[in-house]
C-alpha cells in the first residue's frame, strides 16, 4: 500500500451527524463512526434505530464501540486546526492609528476588513468568517470598514450617512433624498470631503503667504531702521 493511500483526509475526522471534528468517536456495527452524544440523541428522536449513512436498520438499539484510532487523530486534527488559526491571526496586522480596529478582538485590535450594515460593527478577518458562510449572516450588507459606524447611520433611516446635502449642510442617507432632502442639491460624502479638503489646502496657503507678505515687511521695516542709525 502505497504512503498516499495511507493518508488520512479531513472529511473522515468530520461527524456526519453535527458537521464537526470527532468528539468522543464510536463505531456502529456497520462500521460507520460519529460523536457518541450525536449518535445516542439521534436514535433517542427517532423510532426505528437506523444508521445515518448506510441506513442499515436494527431491531435493537446496538452497542457502540469506542474508536480508539480516531479519537486520537481527531485529537491530533483538531489541535492542528486550532495551530493554523491561531497562526493565521497572528499574521493579520494590528490596526494602526487611522485604521479601522475589529470591534470583536479581545486584547490586541486587528485590522478591520469589512463592516456590517446590519450588525453595526467592523470585523477582522478571523471574525468576518461567519458572515461570509453563515447563511442568515451572508444576507448582512458588508462595506469597507467604517469607525465608528452607529454614530454614522441615519437615525431616521438606519441606512449609512453617505450622501452631503448642500442645500442644507449636512449628512443624509440615499432615503432622506426621497423625503425631507427631495430635489436638494445633493453629492456623494467623499465628494464633498475632497473639496473640503482641497478648499482648506487652498485657505492654508493664502494664509501661509500673508504671514510671509507681514514676515518680509517687517524685516523690511527694520531694516530701514539700520540704516537710519
């Protein structure tokens, strides 16, 4: 037998009943192996007791026994998961100052990927996880991460503060154009942050070459003065 043949994959340290890495493996009588507490409830709620897999019936409910083997490599297994998690966090960087922080980890913030309109929180990648295989988390709207988010939502939509309403100077959402902000002169928020921003970049020169305009003539003045002396 070769050594490939040997190798042992993922799905058989996996309980077909729960999903899950083996907790406590015992073997039926047909040679089908599952958690003890998965197999022993799932013939308790049902009257016939029948293989999962197989589907092999038994007039009485069979002893089961422990599987030694795959316990200990679901054992094995299972800390070898828990290894390339905990070494795939410790690659993720750290927020930075400036950079959206996961509101989930404990201790040392990591760098957040995405946040959840729904949620009202920004996730790391470890903890975005769910939300993209979870199937009541993958209907979640999810954008680029965003600080302080409940502070950044409309209060009488619950929808993202991401529009600028000229006409009244302030932050909507896309539903406040359909209402109170109706035919207002409206852009998108970053739009207006650029030619904020750009405006004050614009104001902070003027000001910079009147201090040097007053700078220069007073070095004039006292120079004049010098030269009177």
């Amino acid at each position: 037998m070769s050594a490939a043949s040997c190798l042992l994959t993922e799905d058989q340290f996996l309980c077909s009943i729960c999903l899950d890495v083996f907790t406590d493996p015992v073997t039926t009588p047909c040679g089908h192996n599952f958690c003890n507490k998965c197999i022993t409830e799932h013939w308790d709620v049902n009257v016939q007791c029948q293989c999962p897999i197989c589907k092999r019936l038994y007039n009485t409910r069979p002893e089961l026994h422990v599987n030694t083997f795959i316990s200990e490599m679901a054992a094995q297994f299972r800390q070898s998961v828990q290894q390339e998690t905990s070494s795939s966090s410790s690659e993720q960087q750290a927020a930075k100052p400036g950079e959206v922080p996961c509101d989930v980890c404990t201790g040392t913030k990591l760098k957040a990927l995405k946040s959840c309109l729904v949620c009202l929180a920004s996730y790391c990648e470890t903890h975005l996880e769910p939300h993209l295989t979870m199937s009541g988390l993958k209907r979640h709207q999810l954008i680029d991460p965003v600080e302080n988010l409940e502070d950044r939502m409309c209060t009488n939509h619950d929808k993202l503060l991401e529009l600028f309403c000229k006409t009244d100077q302030m932050c909507v959402c896309t539903l406040c154009t359909y209402s109170d902000h109706k035919s207002h002169d409206v852009v998108p928020l970053k739009e207006e942050y650029e030619g904020k921003k750009a405006e004050l970049k614009e104001t902070e020169a003027e000001i910079q070459q009147m201090i040097q305009k007053r700078r220069l003539k007073k070095w004039g003045g006292r120079e004049r003065g010098n030269d009177m002396q």
